[in-house]
C-alpha cells in the first residue's frame, strides 16, 4: 500500500495544488494496479503530525510520500532532508507562528528521506517531468510534516520508506502579475505517481550528482 498525502488550502489560497496531485497519482497507480490510498492533511502545525500518524496506523503502507506546495519553484522537488525546527513566517491555518521551536521535542537534528531520491530525480528527468533533488523543505507546515513522518518511521527499520516532494504552483495559483513558474496539476500527479514506483522498486539508490553550489 502507498499513502500519499496532501495539503488543504492555506495562505489566503483558494487551492492547495498538493491535494489534486496527490489524488491524481493514486488514481493513476491504482489504475496499474497498484494499491495506493490519498489523505488530505492539515495545513497546522499542530494536527498535521497526527493526522498523519492516524493514516499510517489505518492503511499499514509500505511507501509514504508527502506531498506540499513551493509556490515559486520551477521543479518537483524531491526533497532530501527534514530539519527539527518550526519557524513560521506567517500563521498557519489555526493561527499558530511558532519561532525557533523544535517540531519534536529532543529529536535529531535532522532526518534524511529513505525514498530514493536520486533514482526518483532521474526518472522524473527521464519523463520530461521538471524535477530536482532539493535540501531544504523550508521551516512551515511542510517541513514540520516531513520531520514528523520520518519520525515517526524511525523504528520501522526499513520496512516503510517515507519523504517528502515539493510541487510548484498549479497555473490558476500564479499571482496575478507575476511571472511565476506553473506545472499542471496532471503533470504532477505523473511526477508523484513515478516518485511512488520508483520507490516500489528501487532498493539501492542511485550514486550521482544533483547538488547545488548554494
């Protein structure tokens, strides 16, 4: 079973194209007959983490991808890395601005993704899906979900692989005036659908360059 989640609407937005993608890829993997379920997450620091946690207990997956919005990127990130901090630039959707507060209390650091990473990125570059590995998942509700999920998964031992991917703004979320890169909403949902299959069947990842000088 894969669980792939997204976020609702936050920041004044009247979508949050995370969702849309997310369903659209369970769709497609069910429809190659892959078992796939899509959850709707919080956008709030503090009933994101257990609305995860309840999802992982009800379906049992093998493979968890998280999916949030990067309004501004250009790629489908796929990130690597998921910092212990909350720093809120703006609230989140209950209100909450949390400042240099740990997501989990006397946690790591840091977490790594055990997605395959580098062989996800090569797939999607393979596809022609705009991607990029990324090291940084911000400090708002997306990384705090990131940091919960792979804590969460911390005593499973391999057993479920789990990670995070950024997806840029949908056309229609653009603001007006900008110049701001768009995917459509199918395109992700192949992209997160790929990232998903990869993981599936990718046990050892890929050895190569996809950093970044800053």
């Amino acid at each position: 079973m894969i669980l792939i989640t997204g976020f609702e609407p936050f920041g004044g937005d009247a979508s949050n194209p995370s969702w849309p993608a997310a369903v659209g890829a369970v769709e497609l993997l069910q429809a190659s007959g892959t078992a796939a379920v899509a959850v709707e997450l919080p956008c709030a620091f503090g009933t994101s983490g257990p609305a995860l946690q309840q999802a992982i207990e009800q379906y049992q997956p093998s493979v968890v991808i998280a999916v949030g919005l990067a309004g501004g990127r250009s790629n489908v990130s796929i990130e690597r890395v998921a910092i212990n901090v909350d720093d809120a630039r703006i609230p989140d959707n209950a209100g909450d601005s949390p400042v240099d507060t740990p997501v989990v209390s006397e946690g790591p650091a840091a977490y790594f993704s055990t997605l395959p990473v580098k062989a996800a990125f090569a797939a999607l570059r393979d596809a022609g899906v705009p991607a990029e590995v990324s090291n940084t998942a911000g400090t708002f509700v997306c990384n705090h979900i990131f940091y919960e999920l792979m804590h969460q998964l911390r005593s499973e031992s391999g057993r479920v692989k789990g990670g995070f991917v950024h997806v840029p703004y949908s056309p229609e979320l653009v603001p007006t005036g900008s110049n701001a890169p768009s995917l459509s909403i199918d395109t992700m949902a192949v992209a997160v659908q790929i990232i998903a299959q990869t993981a599936l069947t990718v046990e050892t990842d890929l050895s190569m360059a996809a950093g970044t000088l800053h």
